[in-house]
C-alpha cells in the first residue's frame, strides 16, 4: 500500500504514458469510509500528504467542499469524496493524502485515506454498472493484498464537477449549456456520431445538439459506435467525436478503426475528454483525429460541428 509521496510521485512519468499502451493507469484508493474508488492517472497532476498543506475552510452550499490549499501559488478547490457518495460522517483525521485532479483544465483536490496500488486496466475491464447511478461510470476487479478480488468504481468526474459548480466558473462550459446564451443553428443533413459513456455529459449534449437541430446519435461505448457506423454511408456522416475514457472500446480504439478502415478512413474523428494530457493530446493525432478539445469548451465543440456537418 502506498504512503509515500515521492515514491508515488517519481512514478507519475511512466504511468501517464499508459496511452501508449491503449491501457488505463488506475490510482485505486481507499475513501474515509474504507470503500475501494480509483480515477485515471493522467488525471492526476500530483498527490499531496495531507498534513503537509494547510486546508482553509470555506462556505459551502452543498457540503461537499472542505475548503482551499495553495499550491505553489494556484488555488485549488478540496472536495470531500465521501460526502458526495452519501458517507457523511466520517472523521476528517481519517483523510491522509489529496490527490489533486485536473479535469477539463480545472482542478480540484480530492481527499482520501490512502493509496492502495496503481494498477493498468483494458477497455474491457471496465463493466457499466447495473444500476443507474450516475455517479459512478463504470466498475472493475481489482486484487487486494489479501488475495481477495473486490469491486472497485471508477466515478464520474463530469458529475462531481457539476454538483460542486467548480465547472462553472467561465459560464460557456458544457455544463452552462442550460443558461448560456443560444447557439446558432446548424443546417445540415449529415449526422454527428458521439461515443461518450457519461450520463451527465450524455445529458448535456443532448440539450446542446436539440438546441441547434443537428442530427446526431450517441452511444456509450466505442464498440457501439463503430457498430453503428458499419450500417452507413461515409456520405452520411459528417463528424465522429469520441470520448477516450470508456468500457468496451475506449477512443483510442475508435480512431485507430477508423482510420486503418479503407471505407472510412477519410471521415473526420474529433476527440472530446477531460484529460488534457500533452501525451494524451500527441497520442489521438498521431493516431488521426483531427483534434483534441476538452468537454467543457462548448464554443470549439460547436465550432468543429459547424465546420464539418456544413460544408
């Protein structure tokens, strides 16, 4: 179990390069109330000891946030976990590390009592969960020290960020979409293919592509897509945009297909995450996509739609 944080920290270069492998790199925790929770390891920007960095307490609305820590000059937003998932009484010395996460170029600090292993994952070890929780994107196996194989949830960051309003500070993000000003219209006959696999995101889109009379279809997973896109015309489409994090087939494996496929190697494939990585960035255009934009940057989503869906 890991309780270092320069041992956890010198390992931050290798394990981030995960894209170059089309694996996940899972940073697997406990949370204060002993449950197993990982997030993507090039969502991380760094791991902290709690008692190293000074918290200092602010209001919150929701509960869900403990306060603020300077870090190197930045401010960054400490978000209780446990809280979120409905653990609400749960001794604050319990936390031993923050993991600071930078989701669609903004950051948070998440506080958990400690690292349990780092651990690589494929597509295909990702289950969608039974229920419909969308707090929770999807679930997996991992070992434990023990030898004991528990399930482990891989969250839904887009979600976290709403209900704690840290993605709304710009106003234009993906997640203003109900109170931003109004998109023009796209005219067009093509369709927009979108594989993303978060229901808070999915939710969101949809009120964007209605707004601007696009057609379009989304799917939750990559295997999905590519199904569907078998039973068209090249003619008939005029932008993919995948997410990369998702079970089945994650993005990676999206862009690669199509473009190593003669039929559709010529279509456009933008990719929309909320890893913005510079490997992750390197690896979707070495690959072919067009471009890599995170998911809370509305106007150059809605500008590459336009761009493509009406020429």
């Amino acid at each position: 179990m890991f309780n270092n944080e320069n041992y956890i920290q010198k390992n931050v270069d290798y394990i981030t390069k995960s894209y170059l492998r089309n694996v996940m790199q899972l940073a697997i925790f406990h949370t204060g109330g002993n449950k197993i929770y990982a997030i993507n390891i090039s969502k991380i920007q760094t791991f902290l000891i709690k008692e190293s960095i000074e918290i200092t307490k602010t209001p919150s609305a929701n509960g869900l946030v403990n306060g603020v820590i300077n870090l190197r000059g930045e401010y960054i937003t400490i978000v209780n976990l446990d809280r979120w998932i409905g653990d609400n009484d749960i001794d604050e010395d319990v936390y031993k590390i923050i993991i600071v996460c930078n989701y669609n170029e903004r950051k948070i600090g998440i506080l958990v009592k400690d690292i349990i292993k780092i651990e690589e994952k494929n597509s295909s070890d990702l289950k969608l969960p039974s229920g419909n929780d969308p707090k929770i994107s999807y679930v997996t196996e991992i070992e434990t020290d023990d030898g004991v194989n528990k399930t482990c949830i891989i969250f839904d960051a887009e979600k976290l960020l709403s209900d704690i309003n840290v993605a709304k500070e710009k106003g234009t993000t993906i997640y203003d979409i109900g109170t931003m000003a109004k998109l023009p219209p796209i005219h067009s006959d093509k369709y927009l293919l979108v594989a993303e696999d978060s229901t808070t995101v999915i939710d969101k889109l949809n009120e964007l592509f209605s707004s601007i009379g696009i057609k379009y279809e989304i799917f939750e997973n990559g295997q999905l897509l590519i199904d569907r896109l078998e039973t068209m015309l090249p003619s008939e489409i005029g932008l993919i945009v995948t997410d990369i994090e998702m079970p089945v087939k994650n993005g990676y494996q999206v862009i690669k297909y199509i473009k190593e496929n003669p039929v559709y190697k010529d279509l456009p494939v933008l990719s929309l995450t909320s890893m913005t990585n510079i490997g992750v960035n390197d690896k979707v255009l070495s690959l072919g996509a067009i471009a890599l934009i995170n998911k809370a940057d509305i106007k150059t989503l809605y500008k590459y739609i336009k761009q493509y869906l009406e020429q």
